[in-house]
C-alpha cells in the first residue's frame, strides 16, 4: 500500500484564487499543518517550501482537479521534482457548519492512503496543448451545426420559387448559393429579410468550416503516439445499401472465451415424463339404455280388460 512508502502526504483543495494545503502524517494520520496559498507562482513557491520544512523525507501531494484549478501547482510540482498524485472529486458530507477547506485538503490526503496505486495527473505540454485544441474544435462543429439546421429552417419558409431551388441542392451548392445572394437588389422586406438571413447563415457556416479544417490540421501536429503505434484511422461510413454484418445472424461468430464454463448453452426444459399409471382423463359412460320396445295389441287387450 501507499501508506508503507510514504511518510507525509500533503492535501490540496485547489481553488480559482487560492488552494487549502494541510499536512498529514501517515503513521498516526494527523494533521501537521494546514494553511493558504496563492493560486500564482509564488504561491507556488511557497507550498513548496512548506513541504520542505513540515514534510521531510518521503512526501507526496495530492491535489483533488489537477486537470482545472490544480493544474498550475501539478505542473510547478511536476518540475520540480515532487510526487504528484491525482484525486478525483470527493463526495461532500453534509456539515452543519458550511464547508471548510482545510477539512477537504485533509480528506484529500488521506483518501490515498489506501490505495495500492494512486492516480498520477496527466498533464503535459503536448497534452494540455492537444485538449485545448479539442475544445476549440468542439465549439466550432457545435455552432457550425446550429447554423446549418438553422438555415434549413428558413428554407423552408421561403417563397415557393426560391425554395424549389435551394431544396435539390448539395450542401456545399447550398452554402455557395445563399452567400451569394445579393438582398439589397430586393424591394420587398419580407424577402429581403429572409435572403439576408438566409446569407449571414451561409457565410457564418463556411468560416466556421474553414476554422474547424485549420484545427484539425493543428490537432494533427502534436505527436502523442510512438512511431511503431501510429494513430488508429477514421472508421468509415457504411453505405446505406450495404447491410451491417452484426445484424447478419448467418455470417456472426460465436465469442471465443478462455473458459467454456462461463458461456454454455442453457440446457433444455426437461419434458414432462410419462406416469406409471396415468390418471383417467374423462370418467366412464354408463351403458346405453335399452330401447323402448314397440306395443302390440295383445299388450292393448290387456290393458282394457284389467279392472
């Protein structure tokens, strides 16, 4: 466990303007000391300092958002040659109170002490420089695809001749299409509206198309993969016509396991075995009754001759 290597481990409740620090110790988990800093260099500066005076020896820092508000102190503490571990964002017990920070730089301390493995921060010049680049990137697709479903929509109010046109176009013919309307050479408002509209749509939507090419070019510059393990390519789209193999119950492969247990096949219901002696399933019928026998007229003379 970490707790047999380390002898002080040092809490960091980062924040925009300041960071909470406090020292603990691992043996007895005490606290040493606690105190503020600047979020700046000499802050910075001083946390360290702090470490080398109350945390000698084998020390570690944990700073809870070393990729937001911690990530100026990770990179000093980074350079400088120090241990830095990273904590994801705690869950906060309800205080009667309010909220301390120390209390959280402390929480943040010890919540590595039981770990075999802690998180270790990913930042980095090539890194940090890629995610802002991403970001950008991501805004650009976002607005570049609000504009074009914008645009669709007022196409589809727009006078039945000039939406007749735009509708059977392409969209890279759409967008050249509506940049070049010319609305001032219009007389009515209600359409002069629309086709400036319908340009301010198209004119936005190809700068932010050539934006977010030059990102991705920039994107494409950082190395983070080794030679021998060259960037995985783009999947490609499949065509509409051509059927997805993982529907194609005909050509699917069963998973292959390491252990044949795990993944057989659920046995059959077991049918219902015949019994020794079944049970009647209707009860008997009963004999038919004889059939009534027809009078004769001996039968007749009888009967007018009883008294």
């Amino acid at each position: 466990m970490l707790a047999d290597e380390l002898d002080y481990v040092i809490g960091v409740d980062p924040h925009r303007d300041a960071h909470a620090l406090a020292v603990v110790e691992v043996r007895s988990g005490g606290v040493i000391f606690e105190t503020d800093v600047v979020a700046n260099e000499s802050g910075y500066r001083a946390a360290l300092s702090l470490a080398v005076d109350c945390a000698p020896g084998r020390r570690a820092f944990a700073v809870e958002g070393s990729g937001s508000f911690g990530a100026g102190l990770t990179r000093f503490l980074t350079a400088s040659g120090e241990q830095v571990f990273e904590v994801g964002r705690l869950r906060r017990e309800r205080r009667s109170r309010g909220k301390t920070d120390a209390l959280d730089a402390v929480r943040t301390a010890r919540s590595v002490l039981g770990q075999s493995q802690p998180a270790l921060p990913r930042a980095g010049a090539e890194r940090d420089g890629l995610r802002a680049l991403m970001v950008a990137r991501e805004s650009a697709l976002i607005a570049k695809k609000a504009c074009l479903c914008q645009l669709h929509a007022l196409i589809v109010t727009c006078p039945e001749s000039l939406r007749a046109e735009l509708t059977t176009l392409t969209r890279a013919r759409l967008l050249a299409r509506c940049a070049s309307l010319r609305p001032n050479q219009q007389k009515k408002r209600e359409l002069r509206g629309t086709l400036v509209a319908l340009k301010s749509l198209a004119n936005r939507t190809q700068a932010l198309t050539r934006e977010e090419r030059e990102l991705e070019r920039e994107i494409s510059v950082p190395r983070l993969f080794r030679p021998d393990h060259p960037p995985p390519s783009r999947p490609r789209r499949r065509s509409s016509t051509q059927p997805s193999a993982t529907n194609d119950r005909a050509h699917a492969t069963p998973p292959t396991t390491g252990d044949d247990h795990l993944h057989r096949a659920t046995p059959q219901r077991r049918e219902n075995q015949p019994r020794g002696h079944p049970l009647p399933q209707t009860l008997p019928r009963s004999p038919p009754l004889p059939a009534p026998r027809a009078p004769t007229s001996d039968d007749l003379t009888n009967i007018e001759a009883s008294p």
